[in-house]
C-alpha cells in the first residue's frame, strides 16, 4: 500500500470525474485537504475521521456530495470547514458542533433547511456564513451565545425571523 506519512496538502480541486475519495489512512498527517469543484464527488470515506491533524477541509462546489461522514466530528484541530454548494441534503450531522477548535463555517448556497443545535457548542468559531441559502427556515435558538462569532453572514436567504438571543446579550 502507498503511504505519504510526510503529506500536508492534498488538492484534488476540480477533478471532475472523481467519484470518491481514497482510504485516508495513508496520508496520516494530512493538514489540508482540497475537493474544490470536484462536481461528481458522490463519497467520502468514512476513514476522513483518523486525520487527527486536518486544518482545513474545503468541499466547495461538491454538489454531488450525498453526505459528511459522521466522523467528522472526531477533528479536534479542524479550524476551517467549506461546504459552499453542498446542495444534495438538507441536513448536517448532529455531532458536528464537536468541531469545539472550528473557526470558519462556510455553508454558502446549500439547501440546508437548519443547522445542528450543537452549532451553539463551536467555542473557538469565528465565521459562520449561511449567504444564498434558500431552504434555511430557522437558526439554533441559542446561536446568539456563540461568544467568539465575529462575523455572521445571512444575506440573499428566506429566513423568517432571528432568533432572540442574538440580540439579548446572554
């Protein structure tokens, strides 16, 4: 079997024909990984979750993507996660608000209907940007109490209402 222990980056960006994505245990100490544009990506392996060391994972565009592993959540550095165009489901896991080191949420143009209510459990994040989501009906009650949120991005959406702890100060 192939092993790049040493690898820091893997970008696979606009490989349009990739379906899914390979046993991660080969690249161990992986930083960054990039599927950008990858538009037939369908799959990713559930062995993502044993990158103890990933940064950033971009999925931007992957609109063929049919979920996010749960294990995800297991990403104790994950510092930036892009899912702009994850248009397939509506849902993302529940465990995701795990991601306690998370700074950037990107989650630009998807058809998400909600965020998980761990959301509210993202201590360290930063950037939370929910532009063009038109499925989106409602934001975690307690989404206000995200103290380290610097900048929060809800513009061209069909949200209803805001919710009350955005603005109580709590």
């Amino acid at each position: 079997a192939w092993s790049f222990g040493q690898l820091n980056v893997l970008d696979l960006g606009r490989c349009k024909n990739l379906r899914g994505t390979p046993d991660f245990r080969w690249i161990p100490n992986v930083a960054k990984l990039i599927f950008d544009g990858c538009t037939s990506l369908r799959r990713v392996d559930e062995s993502i979750g044993h990158l103890r060391s990933l940064v950033r994972l971009n999925l931007r565009e992957c609109s063929s993507l049919e979920q996010i592993p749960d294990t995800i959540s297991r990403f104790s550095c994950l510092e930036t996660l892009d899912l702009h165009g994850y248009s397939n489901v509506s849902t993302l896991p529940e465990n995701l608000g795990n991601l306690t080191s998370l700074k950037n949420l990107i989650l630009n143009a998807t058809n998400l209907t909600g965020l998980p209510e761990s959301v509210t459990l993202m201590v360290n994040l930063k950037l939370l940007s929910l532009c063009r989501c038109r499925s989106l009906k409602q934001l975690p009650k307690l989404i206000g109490r995200v103290k380290s949120l610097t900048e929060f991005q809800i513009s061209q959406g069909e949200i209803p209402s805001i919710p009350e702890s955005i603005g109580s100060g709590n």
